[in-house]
C-alpha cells in the first residue's frame, strides 16, 4: 500500500492504496487552504484506522509537487519528508497538473491542464494518455492564454481553474467547457494511478534537498521584490 498526498490546491487530498489502483483506493479531502497544515496529518491517521493499516506497512509515499499553492505545497512537502525520515521510504512525485489531467485522461486525447497563476496567467501543461505511456506535450509553465491560443498547441480537453475572464478565452478557442472544480482537480487518488506508469510518477533520489516546483514566487515575495527592486534574500520560488 501507498500514501498519496496533494495540496496544491484549496482541497488537499490523501489517498490510501496499492500502485495503478487508484478508482479503489480509500480517499479524503479537506477544502481550505488555511486547514492544510492543521489538518493533512489527522486525515493520513484517520486513513490508516480506516484502513486498518500502519505508517510500516507502507511501501511508499506519492506526492503532487506542483505548481500550485505555495504554502500547499510546503506543507505537503513537510509531512512527506518528515515521514520519508523516520520510516525510510522511497518518495515519488508527479506534477499537480499531470494530476489534474489525469483524472480526466481519454485515449490519445490532447489535455490540457491549467491552474491559476494569478496576474491573468495560468501554470499550464498538456499531456497525451497513450496506451503504453503518458506523453508530456508542453512541459508545466506560467502562460499567458493569449500565447497558448496563438501556439501551435490544439487541446481535445481543458482541466483546471483560473479566473474568468481566463477561462472565456480558453472556452471560446477550444469551443467546449473548461472541466473544472471538483472534477478538474488533483485528487490524491490519481496519484497511485501515476505510480510505474512511463512518462507519470517518477523517484526523488535526493529528498533531503528536495523541494516542490513552485511555479513562480508566493505573492508576498512578488510584491515585495517588486517594492525593492531587487530579488528577495534566500527566496525559495522560481520566477515566473
């Protein structure tokens, strides 16, 4: 059995069970990105009882590690490297938004994922599900819609969140809806369906020195670099 994690968004996820079995894997989730830290290591205990399995009788974790939310991702980062730690597991990732489209995934359909990166930009990326291995088609940027409708980009399905106004001009392009909230999110769940799939899941060799993509820095660190002029000191964000 597995342990899988996602917070890169406002519904932090867990999921408990065996790699590529994610439809009957036992799930929770916790709307609020405040309730996060708080709440993701009580919903993993109440996962286990539920289960009726112990941290040992795991054979790893996996995680979203984003782009997404910042303080999201850290805490999720957190629980995972504490236990990765102290029970010696092997730790895989996947990008939130390769999470995110897999939940919708059709037969060498062309999907699109995208989540709100503020500013009028998206974190964007787009995957094709073949049978025999997921194929990354854009690699996870920030993007401006505008660019990805001029791109020679031509999606069968759009996942994600973003603003309105965002959201119209993907709409208008791909001439159908923009598969959203709950549906369109990551789920934890889809994480264990990543797992020893090529071109899904893949192992973090170094976890001590990991750290999640975050996309671009947290809002704060953007404002303040943009009050100073000048990069913040030991920032942790990637540029946008």
């Amino acid at each position: 059995m597995w342990l899988a994690l996602d917070t890169a968004t406002d519904r932090a996820s867990v999921a408990i069970g065996k790699p590529g079995a994610g439809s009957s894997a036992v799930e929770d989730t916790l709307i609020g990105a405040r309730r996060h830290a708080a709440g993701l290591l009580p919903m993993v205990q109440d996962l286990l009882q539920r289960t009726v399995s112990t941290l040992d009788q795991l054979g790893g974790i996996v995680l979203s590690d984003g782009p997404g939310s910042f303080t999201g991702l850290r805490v999720g980062a957190a629980v995972a490297k504490a236990l990765v730690h102290a029970r010696r597991l092997p730790l895989w990732t996947a990008p939130s938004l390769l999470v995110r489209a897999a939940g919708v995934a059709q037969p060498d359909a062309l999907i699109l994922s995208i989540a709100n990166a503020l500013r009028g930009e998206v974190y964007a990326a787009a995957y094709r599900f073949e049978s025999d291995r997921i194929r990354t088609e854009l690699i996870p940027s920030v993007r401006r819609p505008e660019d990805l409708i001029a791109g020679d980009l031509r999606p069968d399905i759009v996942v994600g969140d973003a603003a309105a106004p965002v959201l119209t001009q993907l709409e208008r392009w791909v001439g159908s809806p923009v598969i959203g909230s709950p549906e369109g999110s990551p789920r934890a769940a889809r994480l264990l369906d990543l797992l020893g799939r090529a071109g899904g899941a893949h192992p973090v060799e170094a976890v001590r020195e990991w750290e999640p993509v975050y996309g671009r820095p947290a809002e704060a660190q953007a404002r303040w670099e943009s009050a100073h002029g000048r990069p913040l000191p030991d920032s942790i964000g990637s540029p946008g």
